[in-house]
C-alpha cells in the first residue's frame, strides 16, 4: 500500500475520531437525538470502510463490531443510555491506539481490544432483551413505510478498476435497499468481446430508482468509498403535487448541505510547518519593505514613490491573507474539553456541562496550541474546587448538574475568552488565611477583593484541604498565569460566594506580527506591545527630583508606580532633561515605563530570540527596524516582576511604596 494513502487516511482519521468523542458527548439519553446516532455512524462506517482499504484490516475488522451497535440503536432496538455513550468513548479510544501504534511502527496487541468487544457484543446481542423504562425516550425511526418519501433517480457508472480495488456492486446496493424500496437495472452497452474481455474488469453500468425517507447525503454515504473515478449522478424525481412548504424547507436546507459538501471537497490540507515558513518568509519581506520605504525616503526621488506605496499595499495585503490562513475557530479546540470534563466528572463524582459560546471566534493556530494546557488547568480546577456534588447543589437550591460556561468573543484587537461556572466561588476569608499562612501577605494587610483573588495566582499558593490526583500541590493558576502572558495575555480572576468564578484571559490575535511603540534607552531600541500601552506623558528632571525617593507620578489625579528602566537594565549615559512615561495595563493595574524617548509606532515582526539569548527574560523576541539594527520587545509582565523581585530584595527602596506591584 501506498505510504500516502496511509497518511491521509490517518489524517481523515483523527477529524474523524474527534468527530466522535464530540458527538458522544453531546448524546442525551432523556432526549436522544437521531441525527447525530446517525453522525457516529457515518464515521465509524467510514473509519471502517477507508481502513480497510489502505490495509489496516485490524481497524476495519475492531469498527466493524461499533458499527453492527450503532446500526442498531439508529434501528431503535438499542436506547440511548450512558452506557452506550462509554462505549463509543472507549471504542474511540481504541482506535486512536491502534491508528498511534501503527504511526510508531508498533504492532497492537490482539488481546488488547477483547474485553472491549465483549461489551460491545453484549451490549449488541441483548437489543431484543432491553426494554426502556416509560421516561426513557427511544430514537424515533421509521421502519414501517420503506417505500414512502422522496423518489430519487441514481446513475452509477464505476470506473473499470472497480473489482479490484475492493469494490463490491451486490453490497452498494444492499445498503441502497435499507434506504427505501429499489428498482435496480444493470446496462451491458459497455461489454467487449468476448476475446478482449478481462475478468478483473467492470463493465457494468446501473440505473436504480429509489423511494424512501432519505436524502442525497445518506445515498452519497452509500457510494462514498467508490465515488472517486465514478460517474454518479443523483437527482430528486419531480412530484406532481405542490410543493408544501416544508417541503421547499427541506430543499433548501440540501441545497446548504451540498454547499456545504462542495466546500469542504475544495479544501487542502497543508502541514503548519508549511504555513510556518510561509509567515516568516512574509515577515521578512515586510521588514525588508520596511528597510526599502525608509531608503526610499532618504534618497528623496520622486519616481521611487510611486512603487514603493504600491508595493506597500501589496505586501498589507499578502501578510493579512497569509495570516487569515493561520486563523482557527477556537471551537475546533474544545473537544478534547468536553473530553476531560466528562472523565473528570465521573472521577469525582460530580455531573457536570460543557456550554459554549463563539466557537466560531477565531485565533492565530499557534495562539491556540498553546492555549490548551491553561483552559487543562482551569477546567480542573473549577470542576475540583467549585463544582459541588450533587447532594451538596440539591441542598444550596441549585441544579443538580453544575455548569461550565465557556464565551469567547473579539475585544479590539484581543480575543477574550472567559471560563465561568456555577459552583462555590471564592472564600476571601480562606483565601487570606491561606496568604497569612504562606507569609504571602502582612497581618493586618487592607485588601481589596481584586488584591485577595489576584493572591490564587501566586506561586504555591492552594486551598485545597487534602492532595489528589486533580490538585492540592500547589501548582496551577500560577502556571496558567506565566502560560497566558508568555502570549503576551492576560489573566484576571472574579467570583462571588455560592455564586462561582469566572476566570478571564485576554489573548492577541495574532503572534507573528504586532504594532509596536519604539523607544529609545540610552543607545538602544525597544518595542512596547501596543495592546498594553495607554499612552504616554513627560516626566521632568526637577519633578522627579521632587518625588523623595519615591517612583510614582500623578496623571489627572491618579497616583501610577513607575519603573525606570534605566536603573532596571543598568544602563550608561545620563538621564534626560525631559524623560518619557510609557502608561501600560499589567494585572488591570496602570504601570509606567520611565524611557527616554519614544520615537513612534513600528509594525513589528516578531522574530524569535537566539539560543544565547534565551536567558533574557524581559524580553519576548526580536525585531530589525527599517534601518537594519535590531530592537528587543519587551514582556510588560516580565519586567514588572524583576522590578517587584528588586524591590523585595531592597535593590529599588522607592518600590515598596507602590503597593500595587507588591500585590503582583
């Protein structure tokens, strides 16, 4: 077989399978919904159907039994109930572990998968036994009118090679029959003589009429492993009655579904490496635009002009469509959640759902890669700590099955994605108690509720009474916090008593390519992340001198710390006469950045920092300006933690005055 047949079957495969975990979990047994019974089965019979194919008898033969289950419970003789959605779990699974094994070049264990297919056989062979109780809704399916329904005319013309490759007529048209009642005519026009005939050849050809409860997608499924090469031809036979209404409904939501079809038919699938290297090349072709526009300017020649904004435009263009393509609805992440907080209900014995809003919100793939381990952490905690048992909500007065709600939205140039659920909420007063403890904070300490909450995202920091295999070590909302701003986010924490937390994190689009504010420290350059910076005011050699000591500045009545990077970065040369304050947001706190000049905006392409240069945390990555020297960006959150780090250890006195960096 074909190394590539393989590897897009594999492919196939893992949409596939997160097709199903997806489905299963959103299976209701108090009000089964026939569609996506239907759904599972469509990709399990095509998991099986493809995986034979390409050679991978083990997984066709192991599908084949999930297949015969579902076929049955899209029947009606099996219910839907807990147990069959385990199954389905646990046969997805299964697969994944066999499809891993053979990517690893490993051979999968026969025995591994007998129990397994015990439960499903027994589960199978018993339909006939199970009797669902009265309040235990079963799948509506017709099995009374096979020939009632839409009329369907199919031609069917398979390629020659048909026989060999495994295709197989009497079994096409089998499962044609399951969908209504058929008149099948075979066409010999196609037949050679009898010397020039091949007996490994098809030259057959069918028309087949159709009448059933059907439509062209479930025909298509039935062709859709021979389809490639063939001539198929599906078209609805005209009814001489009117059309009711429902009836032009139902036509046009096939119209969607064939759109639908045709789109996803039209897509290639590309290795992100590809796209990788394809954003780079863009962003140095934006950085050398940048270089040529700024020559161009100092040459002074009117002809250059011309061609240097037409150029301008295009590469605006290309870098807009080339990170588009990066884009992903954050929808296409949640699966492996709904994943996670069903095997971490049942752990805990606790029931809990998944609800989402904006799944169709997008984000650069990259942001959304290494989104995955904060959402792990978040879920869990708040499937730990806030989601009570059931017993425990039943005597509170609330539902007996808890909530997760996850929104995500655009917010300017941000995404913000907020994980909110119905549970206990924040205890400030365990929360201080645990702080006294740790030493986090003096006795004594006046603290706002935004001040006690931003405590959970110290290191260290739990109020879980025991350690479990879900949490208690100590470790959690501060990894999620140093995760969210290495994305250059930021994260924030709410909550009410009895009411539940809402945690929210504000992510960038985008990491390739940010507008930026250049600034000048003494000789050197760097690059302030616009979506932090507030604006910007003077700051005086005489006023400051006027500050005893003390690093902070009044801005229209306010009182804003600030850090003088200066200092921070033990730079040479003396301070201007007229400095400059760069005003950032960090921790929904206002922080100044003391410079010495800030020079303008830049479109900044984020290049990444060499192996040598990777012990610079303050930094986030590189940039080369339009003159060819290169500016670091700076992480806002790094910075202000090596200034509050510098002030506990009594190097900058004139922070310990600013008690909103102490409480970060």
């Amino acid at each position: 077989m074909q190394p590539d047949l393989i590897e897009t079957f594999l492919q196939e495969a893992d949409d596939l399978l997160a097709e199903v975990e997806e489905t299963a979990l959103r299976m209701n047994a108090a009000q089964p919904d026939a569609e996506l019974v239907h759904r599972l089965f469509r990709a399990f019979h095509t998991i099986k159907g493809s995986g034979g194919m390409v050679g991978l008898t083990q997984v066709a033969s192991f599908t084949h039994h999930v297949e015969t289950l579902l076929d049955a419970v899209r029947e009606g003789d099996i219910p839907v109930t807990k147990q069959l959605v385990e199954i389905v779990l646990a046969a997805k699974d299964q697969i994944r572990a066999m499809l891993e094994a053979r990517q690893n070049g490993q051979d999968f264990p026969e025995a591994a998968g007998a129990k397994l297919i015990l439960r499903i056989q027994e589960l199978s062979g018993s339909a006939a036994r199970i009797l669902p109780a009265p309040n235990n809704a079963r799948l509506a399916v017709d099995t009374t009118e096979r020939g009632g329904g839409q009329s369907w005319n199919i031609s069917f013309k398979p390629p020659p090679n048909l026989l060999t490759t495994g295709g197989n007529p009497l079994l096409l048209f089998r499962d044609l029959r399951k969908l209504g009642a058929c008149e099948i005519t075979g066409h010999t026009d196609r037949l050679p003589s009898l010397e020039r005939m091949e007996p490994q050849t098809c030259y057959l050809w069918w028309t087949i009429t159709l009448r059933g409860n059907t439509d062209e997608n479930a025909i298509r499924d039935v062709f859709l492993f021979v389809e490639d090469g063939s001539e198929l031809e599906i078209e609805p036979v005209e009814e001489q009655a009117a059309a009711t209404p429902e009836t032009v409904a139902a036509a046009e939501s096939q119209t969607e579904q064939n759109t639908s079809r045709k789109g996803k038919e039209s897509m290639v699938r590309v290795p992100s490496s590809r796209l990788d290297r394809l954003v780079g090349l863009v962003g140095e072709l934006v950085m050398n635009h940048s270089r040529l526009a700024q020559a161009a300017a100092h040459v002074g020649a009117p002809e250059l002009a011309a061609p240097v904004e037409e150029i301008d435009r295009l590469v605006s263009e290309l870098r807009d469509s080339v990170l588009g393509i990066r884009m992903m609805p954050i929808g296409s992440a949640l699966g492996r959640f709904r994943r996670l907080i069903h095997d971490l209900s049942a752990e805990l014995g606790k029931e809990v759902d998944l609800v989402t809003e904006g799944e169709e919100t997008e984000l650069d793939k990259s942001v959304l890669d290494q989104l995955g381990d904060p959402l792990v952490h978040i879920f869990r905690n708040s499937i730990d700590h806030g989601i009570e048992p059931p017993a425990e909500r039943l005597e509170r007065g609330k539902p007996r099955r808890g909530v997760i709600r996850l929104v995500a939205v655009h917010a300017g140039s941000d995404v913000a994605v907020s994980i909110e659920d119905d549970g206990r909420g924040l205890n400030r007063d365990a929360i201080l108690a645990k702080a006294l403890e740790k030493q986090l904070i003096a006795p004594g300490a006046v603290l706002s509720d935004r001040d006690v909450f931003n405590l959970i995202l110290l290191p260290g920091f739990s109020t879980a009474r025991q350690i479990t295999s879900v949490s208690g070590r100590g470790v959690g909302m501060d990894v999620v916090r140093r995760q969210i701003e290495a994305l250059r986010g930021h994260l924030s924490m709410t909550g009410q008593p009895g009411k539940g937390t809402k945690v929210i994190l504000k992510l960038p689009l985008t990491l390739a390519i940010i507008d930026g504010l250049v600034v000048q420290l003494d000789r050197d350059r760097l690059i302030v992340p616009m979506t932090a910076v507030t604006e910007t005011v003077e700051l005086l050699r005489e006023t400051r001198s006027r500050g005893n000591g003390r690093n902070v500045i009044v801005v229209r009545g306010e009182m804003i710390p600030y850090i003088d990077l200066r200092d921070e970065f033990s730079s040479e040369g003396d301070q201007p006469d007229i400095s400059k304050i760069v005003i950032v947001n960090h921790q929904e706190q206002r922080v100044g950045l003391l410079v010495d000049r800030v020079l303008g905006t830049h479109q900044t392409v984020i290049q990444p920092l060499g192996k040598f240069l990777k012990k610079i945390d303050v930094a986030s990555g590189s940039t080369v300006m339009g003159d060819g020297r290169v500016a670091l960006i700076l992480d806002v959150a790094a910075v202000v933690r090596l200034a509050h780090g510098r002030a506990r250890s009594g190097s900058a006195a004139a922070m310990e005055h600013s008690p909103e960096l102490v409480s970060q």
